[in-house]
C-alpha cells in the first residue's frame, strides 16, 4: 500500500492564520501609531527645551530681560510696537538669529509632527510671551516698559502652532520647562 503524505496546511487552517495575523495587526497598527506620535511629541519637547536653555541663558546675560523675538513680520507677535512712520519697530529679532548665539539652529526650530508652519515661517513654534493664559503679549517680560515681578514658571514663552500632539501644544515656560497645553 502506498502512504499519503500530507505535509501541507488545509484551506482551514490557512483562513484561521490569516484571520489570526489581521486581528493583531488591527490591534498593533493604532498602537504603533500613537507611539510614533508620542515620539515626535517627545522630541518636540527636547527641541522646546533646548529653546529654553537659550532663552534662561539669554535672560542671564540680560539682566533679567528675556529675549525681544519677532519670529514672523508677516503675523507680528508687537502691533502695538510702531514707530513714528507707522512701520514695525525693528527691534525685535529672529528668534534664530536672537538665540543663534545660545546654540540654536533651523533644526531645532521644526516640530517634527509639523507640516506647514517651519515651510512657511521658518519655525514651527510660536512665540507669545503671556501670563498665566493672558489674551495678548505681555511687554513687562521683556523689560522693556517695567520690571519683571513674575514667576517665570508663570510664563509661556513660546508653544506649537497647533494641537499637534494627542490634540494639544507642547509648550515653554519662562523658567525653561516643557510641558503640553491643554486648549
């Protein structure tokens, strides 16, 4: 007599794999995904904190002043600072060549979860020097028109665009720490 050798899988078997394969992957894709994101948050954070290293050593060399950014003269962080022709007071630096000198360069100016704004202004992050949530700049921050008598833990010095991490901005505080806004 003859023997049969069966050394292949049934169609049953191979449908139960694949079924089995397709349910992990539902189950790992999402999951991989939210740990690339949390990646790019975390390096989103490094590059905030590496912005807030310049910026306390910046204050240092100051006197307490923080630095006077205008990171895009198209969106302007002063309305109010004009001169007496009406134009932009060019006091106000480039937050790369303000901080350059600290060790800032364009690459540490891109969030890597963003896709428009580093294109379009140079940076992905926004620089609005506010108090405690304040609706507008505060110019006390920078000396320039007062002295300072706030926390610098009670300022944000400067956040993403946009809610780009887990819907909501990372953002920088005065006295150099990082952390996520809720909105």
């Amino acid at each position: 007599m003859r023997r049969l050798n069966n050394r292949g899988f049934t169609l049953i078997e191979l449908i139960v794999v694949i079924a089995i394969l397709g349910l992990l992957a539902s189950v790992g894709v999402p999951e991989m995904n939210r740990a690339i994101e949390r990646a790019r948050s975390t390096s989103c954070m490094g590059n905030l904190r590496q912005i807030g290293i310049a910026v306390t050593s910046y204050v240092a060399d100051n006197d307490g002043a923080f630095p006077y950014v205008e990171p895009n003269e198209q969106d302007p962080v002063y309305p109010e600072d004009v001169d007496e022709d009406g134009n932009q007071d060019k006091q106000a630096k480039p937050l790369l060549e303000e901080l350059g000198v600290y060790g800032i360069d364009k690459h540490v100016l891109k969030c890597p979860s963003d896709k428009k704004y580093f294109t379009e202004r140079g940076t992905s992050y926004q620089w609005r020097p506010i108090i405690d949530g304040e609706k507008k700049v505060n110019s006390v921050i920078y000396g320039r028109r007062g002295a300072i008598s706030v926390n610098p833990r009670r300022i944000t010095i400067c956040t993403d665009y946009e809610s780009l991490h887990f819907n909501r901005p990372n953002r920088l505080r005065g006295d150099g720490s990082v952390g996520y806004k809720l909105k």
